[in-house]
C-alpha cells in the first residue's frame, strides 16, 4: 500500500503549503483481497458470490478477477442505485476505489486482447476441466 508523506516545501512566493508525495515501491504488486464477506445484507448474497470468486481466481487470473468485481459493483448499484441502505454507499465507495486501482494494473496482464476474450479463454479452461472430471466421475461410478 503506498503511503503519503509530507515533503519539503519548495520554496517560491506564490506557494505556502508543502507538497506530498507518494513512497509506493511499485504498481505491479497484488492489492489484498477485497473482503467479500462485509457485503450490506441489503444487497444480498449474489453480490458476495462474485467477489469470493474474484479472491479466488486473482492470483491466476487477474483481469477475471477485476471483471468480476466489476460485476458485483454493478449489480449492488442496480439493486440500491442511491446507496440508501445501510453501508452500501461506504461498500460501494471502497469497491469502486479498488475498481479503479486495479483497471490499469490488469489490463495490462490481460491475455487476450479484449475481455470478452479473455471471459471466453476462462470460461474455455474451466468448461473443459468440469468435462474431464465429470467423464472420470461417469466411469468410475458405472
């Protein structure tokens, strides 16, 4: 997490306040994962599937991740477009600042070149993973 620290002031007669500046070592570290479990109970549980499955599949793919995270912050806005339930504008606030903080970071690691493509390549991988497992189910239990 980058954190902000006071810097000299340069010293010019227009200008009295001092400047920040950021210490962050680097842009290309994994955030934490968003903590899906502190979803309001006024936006239900759907929401809460999503970002567990964003948590889950960011360390391989995070592009996926961030898409589904886009997903949730969608579907809480449709749900309670003015944030009037409780703690929804502070879960939606802190979802939109991670939103915004991984859009740059993972695009560029996106493998396909639009994410649609890369939605299909996932949706690919995992269709034929759930196909092999239950082909061996099948001729295991005849």
């Amino acid at each position: 997490m980058s954190e902000i620290t006071v810097a000299d002031p340069i010293h010019e007669t227009n200008t009295t306040r001092a400047l920040t500046t950021s210490t962050s070592t680097s842009h290309d570290t994994s955030p934490e994962p968003f903590d899906s479990e502190r979803v309001p109970v006024t936006l239900g549980t759907d929401i809460r599937s999503f970002l567990r499955v964003a948590n889950r599949v960011e360390p391989h793919d995070p592009r996926i991740a961030y898409l589904c995270r886009v997903h949730a912050f969608e579907m809480a806005h449709i749900k309670d477009t003015y944030s009037t339930g409780r703690g929804v504008r502070q879960f939606k606030t802190a979802l939109l600042q991670r939103l915004e903080q991984d859009e740059v970071t993972t695009i560029a690691k996106r493998k396909e070149k639009s994410d649609l493509g890369e939605l299909r390549r996932v949706h690919r991988h995992y269709k034929n993973i759930i196909d092999q497992r239950s082909d061996s189910w099948d001729l295991e239990n005849r």
